[in-house]
C-alpha cells in the first residue's frame, strides 16, 4: 500500500487571528479555501512554500467560547490510491470506520478510522482536495 500524510486538523475560534500567528510563527502560507456558509463553516489549508503536508484550520461560525484544548475536533489525514478498497480491507479487518463521506456538495471521497484509543485518521482518496 502507497500512503502519505496529507494534513493535521484543528479548530479556531477567530479564523484571521490563526492565520496571521502560523504565516508569522512558524512561516505557514494559506493554500487555498473552501467555504461553506450554509453550513457555518470554513477550511483553511495552510502550508509551507515548498508544499507537503498541511495545516487545516476549521472556522466554525459563532463559536463564542475557547474550545477545549482535549476535545476541539482534530485528526490525522492520509492520502491513499483507493480509498473505497482500503475502506473494505478496514471493515473485513474489524476496524471501526464510519461510511464513505465528502464535503456538503462533494461526491465521497474519504472515511475516518478509530484506532483502539479513539484517536480517529481520515482516509482520503489521493487528489480529492
């Protein structure tokens, strides 16, 4: 199996101020975007120059209080060639995996894996985002 890491996900409360503090800190550079205002949501990908792996900053509309450092929504992300294939050597294997997901008005393309702690992975077709 090929496989990559693709990105690291976390929650912000004040989306202008994040962005701001990882391009200053640490050098990152925003991507590329996808809003979603229906849904009160937005995605934001932050990367070095040199391109790789990424951050994935989620804006949720009308957060009004700090999410808590041990519970704001977070995972691992990883790029696979066959992401349905992969998803039913996962479920004969016994693995817990959600269905096949895509974003609000995508077509599916990725899952989560929940490993024995919790800790839950998105397998993502490779080229989906």
């Amino acid at each position: 199996m090929t496989a990559k890491m693709l990105h690291t996900c976390i929650r912000v409360k004040n989306l202008t101020e994040s962005i701001a503090f990882y391009e200053k800190a640490l050098g990152l550079k925003e991507v590329r975007r996808k809003d979603f205002p229906d849904f009160e949501f937005t995605l934001v990908y932050m990367a070095f120059e040199e391109g790789g792996f990424e951050l994935e900053l989620t804006y949720n509309y009308n957060q009004k209080e700090a999410y808590d450092l041990g519970n704001g929504y977070g995972h691992l992300a990883v790029g696979v060639p066959d992401v349905r294939a992969l998803l039913e050597e996962h479920k004969e294997a016994g693995y817990t995996v959600t269905d096949l997901k895509g974003l609000p008005g995508e077509d599916p393309f990725y899952y989560f894996l929940t490993d024995p702690d919790g800790y839950k992975t998105e397998i993502i077709q490779d080229g989906a985002l």
